[in-house]
C-alpha cells in the first residue's frame, strides 16, 4: 500500500483568501438573507456594475456560469447553427462547450508554443465565408494581443468574443480583459482569481442592445414577465454568489499582482533551468500578465519526463497540475467534428510539456524555493541515477 504523502505545498489555497475577509463575506450573505432578494437581487446589480466599470466597460450581465456567458453572449450576437466560431485548440473544453451550446460549428486553430495562446498566424486560413467570429482566450491570466486581434477582426470582418475565464482584470497594450471586442466571458468558478463560493459567470459589454438580449436570456428570454421573444434559458448568477464577490473585488487588484510578483520569482529561480530542457512559458504583457495558472515546459532535452516529475514532487507534498493534457480537437465528445492527431502540432506537443506548479496568493517565498530546489534537486539526483545507469 503507498503511503498518503501530506500536502506540504497545495496547488491551490482558498482559506489564505477567504481568512482576512471572513467577517465581512459573513456579513454580506445575511444581508442578503435578510432582503431576501435571492435571484436578480441588489448585490447582483451592484456586481454587475462594478466588475464591467473595473474592466473597462459599461455593462456587465451576470450568468450561471462561465460556459453560459459565452454561449448566451454568442448567441446575442445572433451566432447559431450555419455560422463558424474560430477558437483555440490549446484552451478549457468549456470554450468549445460554448460554441456547441449555440449550434454553430467551431472552427479549432493551433497555439504559439511559446505562450500557450492561440496562433493569429493561423487565422487566416482558418477563415471561411461562414465565420462569424474569433474567440481569443486569454489563457492562464495571459491577453492574446488586442492589437494584432483588432487588426485580424477588421481585415476578416470579425467579431472578437473574448474568453477572459482565466483572465479577471489582465491587461495589455493598454487594454483590459474584455474591453477588446464586442463582448467578453468571464467565469467565477472558486479557484478563478476572482471566484465565487460555488459557480458563477458574467458577459461584459459596451453594447447596451447586447447586454438586454443577454438579460433576457438568462432570464427564460423575457424581457419582461411572462412574455418570451427570446429562446432564453434559466441562467443567472445568484444574488449570494454576487454578494460573495462583492466583498472580493476591492482585493482582486492586490491578489493579481501577488501572483504577478511570485511568478517573476519563479521565472527568476527556475532560469538555470533551462538548459536542463525545463524553461516557464512566454510572458509578453509584463505586469498585465494576472497568472491565473503558472505554467512551465519540460521539453524532450529534459533528463527526466514530466511524469516523474510530477510524481516526485507530489512525494515531497508538492502538488502540480497540467492544463490541459489533451487538445479539445482530440477529446472523444467531439469526434464528429473529424480531426485528428498531428492538426494541431503545437498544442499536441504542450500537451506533452506542461506542467502547472502551485499559484495563488499568499504562496511564501520560503515555499517557491522549495518547489524550485525539490525541481533542482530530483533533476540531479535523476540524471546521476541515469548516467550511472
Ligand atoms: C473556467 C473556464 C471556462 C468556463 O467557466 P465555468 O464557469 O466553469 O463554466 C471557460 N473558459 C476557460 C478558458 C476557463 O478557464
């Protein structure tokens, strides 16, 4: 029997979060259990108009989840069954979940292997005269370039739909997470970095046509009650988990830039390696990089595979994590849409590379030493072990 190794380093810490402010998130959820309010409530609406003002834009409509701002915000844009979506392979399922949920066909392109986002290289030929849409995913906290995407969107006709899931407040080029094309996705699912206390989502957008379809939406497609134009659905954030993210947002700002600061700290701890084969991924957005997920490649010139690895550190109590192991144009759900091995080259091969290490704020700089000497440490004691044979 393996013995239970104790989790000296988790991946994720919510209570070093959620400690500080207890008090006040207590006092928030009797608030609303006072009011009353409990769907489409104040704090909702107060969220709603925080989050879209923080990010840069003028309305925010708060939805079930992450998967359903995308599919209810395209959907809004008039997107479903005939139309093309382009979207990463290299990204969550759920941005793919979302285009599905529409009926229209997604349209997968490969990623630039050194930042994990998707390749605008590979756009064009992408682009057919059924594409509606790009959906950039600011994967791991990091923007794709609004710029380059401004120019792609306006040379094809585009519409840019933003999946900011990973990416709450992230920046670049002087541009927010959201703010770069009609509308945007972001989810709250707890270990987002700004997380709710179970699932939540929200669609920002500086279009006010668009946020009312999208309030009709999630609301059974009516504007107002009992009349439907829309084929809506039942998805809205509840008042509490509003009332819970209420409370976080002042500190989301502090907390990105916490993990902004440990990052550089590993970037700067981790360089010897990498000439061992093991380097962190690209950041071209410096301090706008927000590191939802921290990730590093083990490449083939690495001595040992991510596999040990990984299992060496889970034995020291370090737990790591890969995100994500399989390309969504190889998962088994979505044969249907025929591709295979070797189309996306790029995100096959970080499929194979990757790996997350712990991330969040709060993370000790005594504790990224240790994850980066244990790292240090297996490399040697391996490579020994493989050239003494
Ligand atoms: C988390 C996530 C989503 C989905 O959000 P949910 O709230 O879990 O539905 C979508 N896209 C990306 C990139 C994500 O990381």
């Amino acid at each position: 029997m393996t013995q239970q190794v104790p989790v000296t380093i988790p991946f994720v810490d919510l209570t070093l979060q959620h400690q500080p402010i207890q008090a006040q998130l207590e006092q928030a959820i009797q608030t609303v259990i006072q009011r009353g309010d409990f769907v489409l409530g104040q704090a909702l609406a107060e969220f709603e108009a925080a989050f879209a003002q923080a990010s840069g834009v003028e309305y925010g409509v708060g939805v079930a989840s992450g998967t359903d701002a995308i599919a209810l915000g395209l959907q809004a844009c008039g997107i479903g069954a005939g139309d093309e979506v382009i979207l990463p392979a290299n990204t969550f399922i759920a941005t793919l979940i979302g285009v599905r949920d529409t009926g229209a066909t997604p349209v997968l392109v490969d990623c630039d292997p050194d930042t994990a986002l998707i390749d605008l290289s590979a756009v064009p030929k992408a682009i057919t005269t059924r594409t509606k849409a790009i959906i950039p995913v600011h994967l791991y906290g990091q923007m794709v370039s609004p710029t380059q995407l401004l120019e792609l969107a306006n040379t094809y006709n585009l519409l840019i739909f933003e999946d900011a899931a990973q990416a709450h407040l992230a920046q670049r080029e002087g541009y927010h997470a959201g703010s770069v094309g009609i509308a945007a996705a972001f989810s709250f699912y707890p270990s987002k970095n700004l997380g709710a206390f179970g699932d939540g989502g929200m669609l920002i957008t500086k279009d006010a046509g668009l946020a009312t379809k999208v309030r009709s939406l999630r609301n059974y497609g009516s504007p107002r009650k009992y009349f439907h134009p829309d084929e809506g659905k039942n998805s809205r954030l509840d008042t509490l988990q509003a009332a819970v993210l209420n409370v976080k947002l002042p500190h989301l700002a502090g907390w990105n830039q916490s993990r902004n600061l440990i990052a550089q700290q590993y970037d700067a701890l981790l360089a010897p390696l990498k000439t061992q084969g093991i380097f962190p991924l690209q950041n071209h957005s410096s301090t706008g990089h927000i590191y939802h997920i921290y990730v590093i490649r083990i490449s083939a010139d690495c001595p040992v595979t991510r596999q040990v690895i990984q299992e060496e550190l889970a034995e020291q109590g370090i737990q790591t994590g890969i995100h994500y192991p399989i390309g969504c144009h190889l998962q088994p759900a979505y044969e249907d849409l025929s591709y295979k091995v070797g189309d996306f080259p790029h995100t096959e091969l970080l499929c194979q590379e990757i790996l997350s290490l712990p991330m969040y704020p709060g993370l000790s700089e005594v504790q990224i030493n240790q994850v980066v000497d244990s790292l240090k440490n297996l490399l040697k004691t391996r490579s020994i072990a493989l050239i003494s044979g």
